[in-house]
C-alpha cells in the first residue's frame, strides 16, 4: 500500500496534538491535609475549636469547626460523624451545587427547620442546605451593613448573624450584634427588624421591641407560644418580645427584660431570674417545655418557667474536665448550645475541642443530677489520620519554615497547634513522627533520650534533616532545638532546658545557651546547624562538636552591613535559613523584604530583593526584586533557590544565574488550581518550603490544613530538557533543531509511521516500497537505520548530522506543531 508520508505524519500530529492539549508544565496538586469525614466515629474525629452547634428533630447534631471551615452531622444513632458542608477551605462559592463542595466562611450560627433543612449565618450571609445537600443562599447579599427591609432577604445588606431560630410558623430570626437588631425573614423571603432600633444602649422596655435599645446582641431563641428570647450580651441581661400566643394580644411585638439584672456576676442562682447577675452571654436557646438556656461564661444557666434561673453544667472555672460525672462539676466553655426534642443539651465546648452533652435523660429517670459526656471530637484541633492517606489526615499548616524532605523522600510537616510532627513517606502514608500532642513544660525532661513520638514538644516550627539521617525540630516556644535521630530518639540539642527565651551561651555549649523563638533551620555538610534565632536577630550556628556561636546578626533590628563580616550586620527578624552545595548561607528576613547570603568567608551580602514588598521583577535579576515578606527559602539538587513570597501570595524561584521567576501563585488568595499548571494556582499566604531531590517542590499556606505538591516538568528521556521545550523527548541529548519548523526535532523526523523507532518501516513509506530487514533499509551501511538514510532515499528533507543511534525511539512533541507540513 503506497502511503504519502504527509498524510501519516499530518495525520498523527493532528490526533496527538488533539489529545494532549497544552504543552506538559509544572502542575500542582494537594500532597497532605484535607481529609473528609465520612461516617467516621464520632471520638476520633478532630473537632478542632467547636463553636456552634444545633439539634434537628430527628435526633442529630450538626456542629462546626472555626479553624477548618466546614460543618459536620453528629448521627446519635450510629455516634458517626459526616461532613455535609465546607470544602476545608475559607470563601465563599458552591451556590446551587453540592454543599460539600462549597466554600463557607466560619459559621457564626447553625440552626435546623422543621423540615430537616440546615442553615448557616456567616460572611454576611446566610445560607441553606436543603435535604438533598444543596447549598443556596437564602439571606444577604454578601456585603456587611443594614438594608434592606421590606424587601427580599436575599438582596438585604445584613451583618454577621450569630445566632438562627425558627418559629413554629417557619419564619427565620437572627442575632445582627453589629446592627443591634433582631431581624425575621418570613416564608416568603421578605426580611425586616423586629428587635431593636439600630442604636447600642438599654431602653424600651414595656415598649414596641422596635423601639427598643439592645447592646449587641449575639443569640436569639423562640418558644411554642411564639416569644422571642434575645441574649442582649452588652447589657447583661435576656430580653423577651412577647407572641401572639402568650399573654394579652395587644402585648404583641412588646420587649420586657427576662433574665438579668445588669450587673456583670454570676449570682443568683435559685432565685427569680431578673435578679440574678449574668457575665457572658453567648448563645441562647429554648426547650419544647419553654424553659430557656442560656450559655454564661463558663456556665450553662436554666431559666425554668416559673422564671428560676439555676446553672444546670459548668464550675464558673474555664479548661475541660468532668466526663461521665455530674455536669455541674464539669468544667466547660461554650460558645454555643442547642436543646432537643427531649430536653438533652448540646455544647459547643470551644476549650474542649468537642462537642458534650448533659443528658436529662438521666435526670428525669432517676432524679440524679444531670450527668455530662463528650459526644464528638478527639479534643484535638488540628490531628486525625494517622497510619493511613496523607490527603485523608488533618493538621493544622505550617507557620514558619515547617517543611523538609530528607533523601529517602518522606516529607515532615511541623504541626504547631497539635504539638507534634508528622511524616509522610514516599508511599503517601501519614504517621506521627515527633510529640505528643502535649505541651512541653521546662524542668521535666519532655522525654528526652525516648522515642520522640512519645516525647512533649509544644510549638514546633523548622525542621531540617541532615544527611546522617538526624531530623532537628526548632520549638519557637520552648526556644530549643530536638534532635531525632535515625533510631527514632530524641535529645536536646540547642537551648537551655529552662526553656527560657535570651540571649546567651556563645562559645558554649549549645544545651547551655539562651535562644529567642527559634523557627528554620539547616545544616551544611560539616555537620554544623544553623538556626534562625528570631527575636535575637541573629543567626546561631551549633557545629559537629555542640558548640554555639552567632553566625549572623549583630543583635539590632536593623539591615545593615552588606559587604563586611556578617556578625556585624544587622539582619533584621531572620525566619529561615538554607545552605547551598558551595557552603554560601541564606538568610530570609521577612521585615526587611530581602534575602541575604554569607559567603565562604563570613561576608554577607543582598541576594534578593530590593526592599520592597510589592511582587516585582520576574525574569530579571534577584537584588532587584520586591519580595513581601520571604517566610522560607529551600533549596533544590539543581541550585535553584525557592522563596516562599508570603504577603504576594506566590512562590519565587531564583535559579543559579540570580533570574527570579514565579512558579506557583497568582497574587490571588483564593485557594485554587489543583490538578493545573502551578503558576495559575491560587496560593494563599505560602508559609513553608521544601524542595526534594526528585525535583518536586512542597509548599503550605499559612491558613490552610494542606500542602500541596509542584511536580516537575516533564523530561521523559531524562535529556535536562523538559517536554515541553523538547522536540525530542524520547531521545537523551538528541539533536534538538527543527531545521523544517514542524514542531519536531531534527532526529525525530525521520520516524515517519510514529512507532519510535527508525527502520525500514520508515524508509518504506518514502520509497514506496517495503524493505524486508533493516540491513536492507541501512543504504549507507553503518550499522544503523536513521535520518542519515531517509536523507539518502529523499534529499534535503531531513537535516544531518546528528547524533546516531539504532534504534532511534522518538516521539510528537506537541508544543508548537502544525497539524501537518
């Protein structure tokens, strides 16, 4: 069969390029962090700070985690949890789609209707997740302030609603603190102010409620006859706007004091409510019998309905304590509380990290007191996932310099609010590699010379590993420096155990010296240590024998120096450090803008950055850069160094020449791009970097409870060439000139039938014929089947010389090819 060679090429070409799409680029993706729950039980989830909570009729508690934006459903029948809102990430995005999949802000309020369906107050909004998990908004317009009355809920401008309520009738009330208002949205989506007339004080009492005065007010509850309870906070005090179905109608609308005298306290329990003294009032909430809740300080109170207020859970005394006992011997802190059908009370116990309840099951039955229990959360903030997916596990983001990726490829993650470090190794699997999740106290040893996973550690923050297989962790609050090592053991290594912060020890031993908030941290191939002594303003170095000297920074806070001896510098707040393959050091100073380095000699000098804090100057020289605020700088095999561009939301790469680029990171703070080319990623706040030596790149954001992976470029054939600019990209150091412009190198033209190998295939496709061997297709017999002969067979088409090999494996690159030539 006679095949013209144009038409295979072409219409190769045209298949490939339709397939691939855009030229292969840095692409970026979530390594760690992130996890969603799924019907998993309820006590080993991480609830981090729990600050709201609601009951739905049937039996379940939804409630909310400020430091991982997202909502969860508690199933008291199977005590399992799920994640039904929030995608982990704050924002706002998702209306009309699935509501786990949408952005939230944190939620300010929660509350169920009779018919099951969730609502959400936060970021002026307030949104609602229907029975099949579709999330809308429902009221405001997303802009903060008060308008709107009379008129659609959805296009009012509203404040932050911190406590939701429904009506028997399915009307929606809510606590507007910053307005001073009580507003309802009725069923028809029409919003007005029932409560309040805009202007912080006390007054109004016996009046219209509309004329009232309240004090920011931050929780609101509604009884079956109607009555609407507000928790005027400022004011000490719970207001009433008597319903329709108490009292004379005419009465109606009318606002009364209901509990509180005015005065700050905690007096008065067994008394008449409005005698009693209130501190905190936070949230409030109403049973079906018409007795109200109301959380006070580290109390939650009763007013029953004879108007006797009593604490019914809580000391007074803040921290967590009393599980499986009565619950006014516990110790409590709610941000919120909800009531169900029953007369059972949830706490959204924000010091807890969990969500309790005081059963009055209990009560009822047996005329004991009311008895506490946690119901969900681990009392964790941040850490769940252990042993299994990294892209499962929860933690909270690294804030300095917290990443590090040893020479087997295992990634540690510094957790500072969980106290520990994690690892994930290079099979993706998530452990606790360092801590506790206890706080390191100075004088008890902290497990020092033990296994460091059982070991207290309170804040760590750098971490580096050598090449000896010894993983150093700073402590910023312990103002120390851990070492474990390969046994997994763990040892003091810079840093007083006073745990004291100053500044001593130079000359010394390390273990003897005073640090100041220590955060990066490197090592050179000497064995020496180099930390970032934040508030000294220096840099220390520990070298192989434990002695400590200031390497860097005179002690002022300042940028001075540039060309002398680095200790007579001043380096202003030091936040990283990294060592090049010459030894040369690096310092990243986020209050002076700048990188800076000292050299062989101890010189130092301006490696990056003009002082500026405004992104600027890519593709030009480092120095003369605006870099905001360079939190932490990593090194990669190749010399190229990577600056974590803080407050620009970007990450730099200043490679061996001092040409500055953005990899990663548009400038916007939204968290986007997964799956895409980095460089249009959205990176919020980047707040660690490690490079590892497959060429991949880790870089966190401040906020968010990930870490997300820069994959390299493409290079197939592994030439130092990425694919994307490769014409050869099957061929180590082919020849890369593409002398006809088809988007193909020289040396891959000649694979006409695109099987990576040239042959006699190849050459039957020019000549019309089909040779029986490649010692027949070989026309000028040196051994090989190449573009040599196919430039024999058809003169001038192909471009020799050019490096020989048989077989030749070759392969489209779709960069800049035409569909055919």
């Amino acid at each position: 069969m006679n095949i013209p060679h144009i038409l295979v090429r072409g219409a190769v070409l045209a298949a490939l390029i339709a397939c691939s799409g855009v030229a292969p680029a840095q692409t970026i993706d979530t390594f760690a962090g992130g996890g969603r729950y799924d019907n998993t039980p309820a006590l080993e989830i991480t609830a981090g700070l729990v600050t709201e909570v609601a009951s739905a009729g049937d039996g379940s508690v939804y409630f909310t985690d400020a430091l991982y934006p997202a909502v969860y459903r508690l199933d008291r029948d199977t005590d399992t949890v799920t994640q039904v809102a929030g995608d982990g990430i704050f924002g706002f995005s998702g209306d009309g789609g699935p509501a786990v999949e949408a952005r939230i802000s944190q939620a300010e309020s929660l509350a169920v209707d009779a018919a099951g369906n969730l609502y959400i107050g936060g970021d002026a909004r307030i949104r609602k997740i229907d029975t099949s998990g579709t999330i809308t908004t429902v009221a405001g317009n997303g802009q903060f302030g008060f308008s709107g009355d009379g008129g659609p809920a959805a296009s009012a401008t509203i404040g932050t609603p911190t406590g939701i309520a429904f009506d028997s009738l399915g009307n929606l009330y809510f606590a507007d603190p910053s307005h001073h208002r009580i507003r309802r949205i009725d069923t028809n989506g029409i919003i007005t102010t029932v409560a309040g007339n805009g202007t912080a004080g006390y007054s109004g009492d016996g009046m219209l409620a509309t004329t009232a005065s309240l004090d920011s007010p931050t929780g609101v509850a509604v009884d079956g006859n109607g009555n609407i309870y507000i928790a005027d906070r400022n004011n000490y005090r719970v207001r009433m706007v008597l319903g329709g179905g108490r009292g004379a109608s005419r009465m109606e609308g009318f606002i009364v004091t209901f509990a509180g005298n005015g005065i700050i306290g905690l007096g008065g329990d067994g008394g008449p409510a409005t005698s009693a003294s209130v501190a905190e009032l936070d949230a409030i909430a109403a049973d079906a019998l018409g007795n109200v809740y109301i959380s006070d300080q580290f109390r939650v109170r009763q007013i029953d309905t004879a108007r006797i207020i009593n604490t019914v859970a809580g000391t007074g005394a803040p921290g967590f304590s009393g599980d499986g006992g009565p619950a006014t011997d516990a110790s409590i802190t709610p941000d919120d509380i909800a009531v169900d059908a029953v007369g059972n009370i949830f706490i959204a116990d924000n010091a807890g990290n969990r969500v309790r309840e005081v059963t009055r099951f209990f009560a009822r039955a047996t005329r004991m007191p009311a008895y506490i229990f946690t119901v969900a959360g681990n009392g964790s903030l941040s850490f769940s996932g252990d042993d299994g997916p990294a892209t499962d596990a929860r933690f909270f983001p690294p804030q300095f310099a917290g990443l590090e990726v040893d020479n087997a490829g295992n990634v540690y993650i510094a957790d500072e609010v969980s106290s520990r470090v994690r690892r994930v190794d290079a099979g993706g699997t998530i452990t606790a590699f360092a801590g506790n999740g206890t706080l390191a106290f100075p004088g008890d040893g902290n497990g020092d010379g033990g296994l460091a996973v059982d070991a207290s550690i309170t804040s760590p923050s750098g971490i580096v590993a050598d090449n000896a297989g010894n993983v150093f962790i700073a402590d910023v609050t312990d103002n120390s420096v851990r070492r474990v090592d390969s046994n997994g053991i763990i040892t003091r290594y810079a840093g007083s155990d006073s745990a004291e912060p100053g500044f001593t020890g130079d000359d010394g031993p390390a273990t003897s010296a005073l640090l100041q908030n220590p955060l990066g941290l490197a090592t050179d191939s000497a064995g020496n240590l180099y930390i970032a002594d934040q508030n000294n303003f220096r840099v220390r170095r520990v070298d192989a024998g434990g002695t400590i000297t200031t390497f860097a920074g005179n002690g002022a806070l300042e940028y001075s120096g540039d060309g002398g001896a680095a200790t007579d510098a001043g380096i202003g707040v030091p936040t990283d450090v990294a060592v090049d393959a010459a030894g040369n050091v690096y310092i990243a100073d986020t209050v002076f803008y700048v990188v800076r380095r000292v050299d062989a000699d101890g010189n130092i000098s301006t490696f990056a950055g003009n002082g500026t804090d405004v992104s600027s100057g890519d593709g030009g020289p480092a120095t003369a850069a605006g870099i905001g605020s360079p939190r932490s700088i990593s090194f990669d095999t190749e010399g190229n160094l990577y600056v974590a561009d803080n407050l620009n939301d970007r990450l730099r790469k200043i490679d061996a020449s001092g040409t500055i680029t953005t990899i990663a990171g548009t400038g916007s703070s939204d968290y986007t791009g997964d799956g895409g080319p980095a460089a249009a990623a959205g990176l919020p706040i980047p707040s660690a970097v490690a490079a590892g030596a497959d060429g991949s790149v880790y870089v966190a954001s401040a906020t968010i409870g990930r870490i997300r992976r820069i994959a390299p470029a493409p290079d197939t054939d592994g030439d130092a060439v990425t694919d994307d600019v490769d014409n050869c990209t099957l061929i180590i150091n082919a020849d890369q000139r593409d002398t006809d412009i088809d988007g193909i190198g020289n040396a891959c033209d000649a694979d006409l039938n695109n099987d990576c190998i040239v042959n006699f295939a190849d050459l039957g496709i020019l000549k019309q014929r089909f040779f029986t061997a490649d010692a027949d297709a070989d026309l000028d017999g040196d051994g090989f089947v190449n573009f040599t002969d196919l430039g024999i067979v058809k003169q001038g088409f192909f471009a020799p010389p050019g490096p020989a090999a048989a077989p030749i494996g070759c392969r489209i690159a779709t960069s800049n090819a035409p569909a055919a030539r």
